[in-house]
C-alpha cells in the first residue's frame, strides 16, 4: 500500500500542484483546505505524514498542529510563506519533525517527505530487530527503548518521534558531548534541510517535558560553545 500523506493548504493551486507530484512520486493524497478539516481527515484517514500549511483560515497551522500533537505522533512538515524564524521555532516548539518556506520546488518537498518517513521507519526496524532494546534510568526519567516510552516520576511522557529520538541517542551515550551538527546528522540525516536552531528547540521542548525544572536543567546539560551532553545522574545527586 501506498503511503498516505495529508495537504493542508487553502490555496486550490499549490493544493493542486503539491498532490499532482506526491501521487506521481507514488504516494496517496489526501487535501484539506482548513484546520477543522484537517484534523477531522487526520482521525479519519491515519496518515502517515501531514504537510501543513501556517496561514489557514479558523486554525492555523500551528494551533492544529498543537491538536494533533495531543493524540498523533504522525511527522509534520509545516508550509510557511513567511521567512521569519520565528515561524520556523514556533512551529518546532508545536512538534513540527520538519519546516519549508513558501515557495518552494515540487521535487525538495517530495524529497523532505521521503526523509521523514525514512526516519519514521529506521526507528521501527532498529526496535523490531532488538537493537534498541533495554531501558535506561536517571533520577525519576525513565526511558524505555525497545517500546518508545518514557516516563518521570512513574508519569507517562509524551515525546513526538524526534524527541524521543533525540533523548535516546544522548541518554544512551551519557557524558559524551554533541556538537550541534553532530546531532543533526545523526538524529535528523544528512537530507535533512534544517539548521543548527533545529537542535536547540527540540532539546528545550525535551527539557520542559523531562527536567523537574527546565530553566536550571539537571539531565540534558548544555556545554557552551559546543553543544549538549547527558548527565548519567541528575547534577547534585550522589554516586
């Protein structure tokens, strides 16, 4: 079967441009024109990605985005026409895998969507195939890897693909620093697009959902200059 990817867009033409060239790539399309729509066709259909524009009328991007986000983990590839970064972070911040400004070719859109599926998939394969397997522990952070949970205090954690991806790969390697490209290729890959504000949004989303107090972070630890690092015990606790 093929992959269903979701268009949410309310300009009929890029709406159909962007369906013509995902159906010819061999994905099935399906197009909403606003927010409601949108997560009503996202409940329905169970896609496997949902393209999604910023400006739509009733809920915008981001505020369906923060919806989904309570229920789906799906990748979400946000459209904006706006080359603000503030565009880019907040949407990041909602739990976006993904970003593209307006306009943009046919075939890079094509190409993102690929990527994320690509990693949606390496990550079921990795666990399926035992690699991922075991649970880490550090202070009250729980991290099952093998079934992708994690929970602080006994409560449940929930974490989109990325962000799960992005706390595993540091908790499994604790005290050893990321640089901030370093991470980008290893948890986003060499086709991802983004930069390096990329990795320093998704590691405070991280924080304010695993730190007991993430404006003084006690796990995931910043080394100025350079990138980030997992402490293998909370700072202050002892051996």
């Amino acid at each position: 079967m093929a992959d269903r990817v979701l268009v949410v867009d309310d300009e009929p033409a890029l709406v159909e441009l962007v369906a013509f060239n995902l159906r010819k790539a061999g994905f099935d399309v399906n197009t909403a024109a606003d927010g409601a729509a949108a997560l009503v066709a996202a409940r329905s259909w169970n896609p496997q990605v949902v393209v999604l524009d910023v400006m739509l009328p009733g809920l915008d991007g981001f505020e369906v985005c923060r919806e989904l986000r309570k229920w789906s983990a799906v990748p979400v590839l946000m459209l904006t026409a706006r080359k603000e970064e503030v565009d880019r972070v907040v949407g990041l911040e909602l739990g976006a895998d993904d970003y593209l400004t307006k306009p943009f070719s046919p075939r890079e859109l094509v190409a993102r969507v690929r990527a994320l599926l690509r990693r949606v998939r390496l990550d079921r394969e990795t666990a399926a195939a035992g690699l991922a397997g075991g649970v880490l522990e550090s202070g009250s952070l729980r991290i099952d890897l093998e079934r992708h949970d994690v929970t602080v205090e006994g409560r449940s954690v929930d974490l989109t693909p990325t962000e799960f991806r992005l706390l595993s790969q540091l908790a499994q390697h604790p005290g050893r620093v990321y640089g901030r490209e370093d991470l980008l290729r290893v948890i986003w890959g060499d086709d991802f697009f983004g930069d390096e504000r990329t990795v320093d949004v998704h590691v405070r989303h991280l924080r304010e959902k695993v730190e007991p107090d993430p404006a003084h972070p006690q796990l995931i630890l910043t080394v100025r200059g350079v990138g980030y690092r997992f402490s293998p015990r909370p700072q202050g606790e002892l051996p």
